[in-house]
C-alpha cells in the first residue's frame, strides 16, 4: 500500500491536497507512494523564509554558520543506513548510494571547512584596498553581506540527496534559507533525510523548507533578493529562464543542464599502456554507474580512428561483464532506471540515436536481469553505439539519452578531437586521456571554453582520481552553452555567489570601522602597553604599536649574509651593480623584515603563542646602509579560532589568530617594506 509523500513548510509538515502523483519502486514498478502538490501557497512559502529563516541565518557568524553545518553532517551520518535502504527502491546499487547519501553529506562537510578561511562576521571583506585619491583619504573595498531572500532549488530526479545537500550547503554557509524542491519522481528519498533534518533541530526555523511535488508556479513569486537554481534538462531550464519574475526582477538563476560529455582517447593511449586501460575501465564505470543517470556521465566517447575497433572491443567486453538487476542482490553491478517512465523517454532518444548509429554493444530485447523481472522494472542494458562519421552524423552531438548508453566516434587528429568534443555546444566535463604534455595542453587551451570541468586522466593521476563524473565541492560545477551556463559549489565561489557584493568608499577610518580590518592610512591607536602582552580579547583593530629606530650598517649586511648564506651580488659586490636599479650595496629584503621583528618583538612570555605565518611582504624602496628605518606595528583583523581537543603532550588552548600589517618606513617617513604577519595569540583564561 502507498503512503503520501509529505511538504514541510511554514515551519509544519503537510501532505497536500488534490491528484495524487504515483512514485514507483524502480525494481519492481510497485508504486510506493504518492505526492500532492496543491493547495501549497507559494507566496507564503517563499516569505516566510525570507522573514523567518533569513534572519536567523544572518545574524550568525560564518563560524557559526560552519559549525553548524558541521554539526548536520555529524548527525546525517549517524543515519545513513536508514537513507541506503531508501534509496535501493530508486534503482541503485550501494555505490551509486554512496555517491549520493555520502557524497552529498561531504559537501556539508566541505562546505563547514570554509569557515577557516571566512572572518568571524556576518559579512565578508573581498579583496585588496583600492586607493581612489592622490592623499589616501578616499578608498575603496568591496564588501558581501547576505541576501536578504530565499534560495529556491529546483532539482532533479537522479540524486534526491546530493541534489539537495551540494546546494544548502552553500546558501547557508552565506547565510540565507533554502526552498527545495526534489523531483516529484524520488522526493521520498529528499523527504526522509529533511524529516531527520528537522527533528535535529540543529537549522534555525524557516532555513530550510521542503516542496516534494511538481512546484508549478514556485518561481512566479521570486523578488530581487532571492537567487533560483535548477538541475534538469536543458530545455526546461531555457523555459524557466525566461520566466517574467525572472527576468522583470533580475533574480540570479543558475542552470545545470543534462550535457553531451564526452571523453577522448589520445593518440598516445594506444593497446598495452595504462591510458589505454584506464580508458576503458572510466568509460564503462560512467556508462554504468547509476544506470547512466548522471548528468555528468560519458555521452561521447572519441577515439582515434586506427583504434576505433579496438576499443570497441575492450568496452564491450567490459561492459558484458556488468551484471543487470536488483542491486540488493550478490554480483549485481547495475541497477534501474527510475521507473519506466524515464526508461520510454531514453528508448525514444535512442531510437532517434540509431538513425545515424549502430548497435556496437547490447541487446534490448534478451538481456538478462538478476533477482527482478524486466518486464516490471524499469532495466535497460549498458548500450554502446558507433558512429563512423560524426562530423556529417550530428544527431550524436544534439540528443542525449539519459541512461546507460554511449556512443563511440573516431577522429585522425587531436584538432578533429577537439573539434568533436566542442561539437556538444557545451558541457559539464570532459577527460582527455594522454600521458603526452603537449595534448593535455592542446586539449584544455583550445577546449576548455567548451567545458566546464577538464579531468586529465593517465597513469600518474589514476591511483588517486576521483573521476570523470564526480563534481567537486571545492571546484565549480557548471558548463557553458547546453550544460546551463552557471556554476555550482567552488568553495568559496559557491557561498558568495548568494552574497551581495557592495562598492564600498569612504576616508580609511571609516571603512576600518565598517569592515573591522584596518585599512593604511586609517586612525592609529597607541596604547602604553606593548600589544605583545596582550591577550585576544584585548586587542583591538588599529591599535599601533611605534617602535624605536634603527640604522642600517655594512657589518647588518654582512652578518645576515653570514647567517642566511644568502651573498647575491647586489648585497655582496658593488663593483656589479651597473645596469642595475641600485646605486650601491643595498640590504638584504629579509634583513629588514627580519630586523622589523626585532624591533617590534616583546620578548617575554606572554600571550602570543607562535608565529602563524606570513600572508604577504612586498619590498618598495632599497635600503642602503646609513639609512634608518622603524616599524609601525597595527593590528589588521582578528579571527576567531576554535579550540582543538587536547592531546598527549599538547594542551588545550583558547586562542585566534590576529593579522598585523608591518609597515617599515625610513627616516624620511617613506615606506620600504610591506607585510602583514600572522601571531597566534591566547585567550584570557576562563
């Protein structure tokens, strides 16, 4: 017996009312439960995000906001087993799960990770200083704060939780609530993890709301501070472009389309090299893994034309080594399509295929299936075909069948490859397979407009490749042309693209004081105690520090060689300085940075616990001996670091990590060295 398929919005699950819309047990063509999607206010839904849930998610802090995506993962994986023996009833088999119950966990994973590399603000401060006046007190940043909207995710059918998770986990980060809406074809997937999230209690209220139907009329109520994306076909993502609220309201709408990926054999891979091999082992792997419904999968597969048999011949004999059926069963390596719905719409796009190509490998009529009927499920056999002209047969290059099947071209030179590969109007990704520098190269300069991702695959890349199919969330995952023409995830790329970047102007005090990063040439704080025996909390943005002055002698210049072994002959010969930018012996650069910490250094013990690092140093003016230079030492920004647990040997210490810029000037007040160190600096006790 079915059971409905539930929403949760305006803070309480509903089931909706009017038709109930079936969803099938892919295995067995059971329906297993129904969707109503009317009686769903989308107006109300989209604003209750927007007054509930973005302010809650706003004022916290990108810390917090990793945190508690963290805190999700921790607690979604705690559950997976309960999302595999859902997602066995959509047709895949425990790997194909796994990239979409796991992987799409690890994108919150990865997501959380950021907030290292965000301050402890609601906002985020991008890029460098930008100088607008002759006197310094007018300049520019570019600052990003949170949309003060919805993000509304239209997704598809193939990966009910990656889906959902690769795209929240983004959104908030950035602190801004999501409206999901699964396919109405696997929503009872998406349905029991939202359950368990929502009982975890760990999202605010309104950060994350659920529609499982089909969402007509969801993005007539977008506004100019909400951003949409969408993953499906391409052709439903042109109609939802051009929507009037999407245009009329300039609403950021990211595309990721179905693409006729394609994956090129180099002249050099030929029989008996591990290109070879490893051609043929990603091939098959992304013709059958989730049964083909990927839309990152291998659609075109291209060759160079003396191997074109040959390589027929190991896929075939690859591929007849995948076992159909129901992936619960031992030695299954395939499973269904979603339901036989789907499985109508690839056998029409293949039949429109075999106009222009033939059956290589596969038999659609006697195939086997392991543990199921055929007749009931919704099976198809791995499908290889062969298009011996591609360039006059372009049907290859236009129709994608969205299932186990994949076509086979052949080309004479890596320009005809590239030719071919470009030949899809755009994709999510394409692999060149070559151990030869020059093609990998010629490959990602002349295709890479074409593609959205490059996987270069050979033998030193293999052992630790994550493969031609699998986005990244640390790399942007889009396509130009058919593929959408957006980007999704990219680390940071992702979180900002739900920000607001704003030109910000004004006096360097001003913009210190909005930003809390000191900008040079803003207000200088001096304190009688040196900023050394300070701890975290103590200290404060633009506090300076003004240190005593030095002289620079022949005898600094030669100590430091001495020591460092660094005698390059602008510092060492004076009598090879012509032709050079300087007049005489000139100090090392790392003599100055390194007496600048001498000067500015407390010795004692005291709150600072090490040196963190150094971000950047630039050397703007020689320093020769006889010149005198001092050190204005100012706190630059202070970020928040959480407290590792302790382990043997090392203690547990609350501390941040505070950025200083180092400014060395000469005694004529000229700037002759730059940078901004790192410390790490110790928390007060309690």
């Amino acid at each position: 017996m079915s059971t409905p398929i539930h929403h949760y919005v305006l803070g309480q699950w509903t089931p909706g009312s009017g038709e109930a819309m079936p969803q099938f047990n892919a295995l067995t063509g059971e329906v297993i439960h129904t969707v109503q999607s009317e009686g769903l206010d989308y107006a109300a839904i989209l604003d209750y995000g927007r007054k509930v849930g973005n302010p809650a998610l706003r004022k916290l802090t990108f810390q917090e906001r990793g945190r508690m995506l963290k805190a999700l993962a921790l607690y979604l994986m705690d559950r997976k087993d309960q999302y595999y023996k859902v997602s066995h009833l959509t047709g895949a088999t425990r790997a194909d799960s796994w990239v979409d119950i796991e992987g799409g966990i690890g994108n919150l994973f990865a997501n959380a990770s950021l907030r290292r590399r965000f301050p402890n603000e609601v906002y985020h401060v991008e890029g460098e200083t930008i100088r607008l006046s002759k006197e310094n007190t007018f300049i520019g940043h570019h600052i990003l704060t949170p949309k003060r909207g919805v993000a509304v995710h239209i997704n598809a059918f193939n990966f009910p939780i990656w889906g959902m998770l690769e795209k929240i986990a983004c959104n908030l980060m950035a602190g801004v609530p999501a409206v999901v809406k699964p396919s109405e074809q696997t929503s009872f997937l998406t349905e029991v993890m939202v359950r368990d999230i929502i009982a975890s209690g760990i999202l605010p209220e309104g950060a994350l709301q659920l529609v499982c139907g089909t969402g007509r009329g969801i993005l007539d109520y977008v506004d100019s501070q909400d951003v949409a994306t969408f993953t499906g076909s391409a052709a439903t993502g042109r109609k939802l472009r051009t929507l009037p609220s999407i245009v009329e309201n300039s609403v950021p709408f990211t595309v990721e389309a179905d693409s006729l990926n394609a994956a090129i054999l180099g002249h050099d891979a030929v029989p008996g090299t591990p290109e070879f091999d490893l051609f043929i082992k990603e091939c098959r792997r992304e013709m059958v893994t989730k049964a083909g419904q990927k839309c990152t999968a291998i659609r075109r597969i291209i060759v160079p034309a003396h191997l074109l048999d040959e390589v027929q011949n190991a896929l075939a004999k690859a591929l007849s080594q995948t076992t159909v059926g129901d992936p619960s069963v031992e030695g299954v390596r395939m499973g269904a399509l979603i339901n036989r719905l789907q499985l109508g719409r690839v056998r029409e796009h293949l039949d429109l295929l075999l106009k222009e190509s033939s059956i290589a490998y596969g038999n659609l009529e006697t195939f086997e299936v392991v543990g199921a009927q055929r007749e009931a499920g919704a099976f198809l056999p791995p499908v290889l075909l062969r298009n011996e002209n591609p360039f006059a047969r372009t049907l290859t290059h236009e129709t994608e069948c969205f299932g186990p099947i994949s076509t086979i071209m052949p080309y004479e030179t890596i320009d005809q490859a590239i030719e071919l590969a470009n030949m899809g109007k755009g994709s999510l990704v394409s692999t060149i397979c070559s151990f030869d520098p020059a093609v990998m190269r010629e490959y990602v300069l002349e295709a890479g407009a074409f593609h959205g991702r490059i996987h270069i695959l050979n033998r030193t890349s293999a052992k630790e490749s994550t493969g031609h199919g699998s986005p990244l969330a640390t790399l942007v995952h889009g396509g130009p042309g058919r593929a959408g023409g957006g980007e999704e995830m990219g680390g940071m790329r992702g979180v900002l693209h739900y920000m607001q970047r704003t030109a910000i102007q004004g006096h360097p005090t001003d913009i210190t004081a909005v930003t809390r990063q000191y900008q040079p040439g803003g207000h200088q704080t001096e304190t009688p105690v040196h900023p050394f025996k300070k701890h975290f909390e103590d200290l404060f943005v633009g506090e300076t520090l003004v240190t005593a002055k030095h002289t620079v002698s022949e005898a600094d210049i030669h100590n430091f060689a001495n020591v460092s072994g660094d005698n390059f002959y602008a510092h060492m010969d004076a009598t090879a300085l012509e032709g050079t930018p300087f007049t005489g012996r000139v100090a090392h650069g790392y003599f100055v940075l390194s007496k600048a910490a001498g000067l500015f250094v407390d010795a004692k013990k005291g709150p600072v616990l090490l040196n963190y690092g150094l971000d950047e140093c630039r050397f703007t003016k020689p320093v020769y001996p006889g010149m005198t230079i001092g050190v204005k030492l100012t706190v630059k920004e202070k970020i928040e670091q959480e407290t590792d647990p302790a382990k043997e040997g090392v203690a547990a210490i609350p501390r941040g990590i505070v950025k200083w810029l180092v400014d060395v000037y000469d005694e004529t007040g000229e700037t002759v060295a730059i940078a901004t160190i790192l410390t790490m600096v110790a928390k007060r006790e309690g």
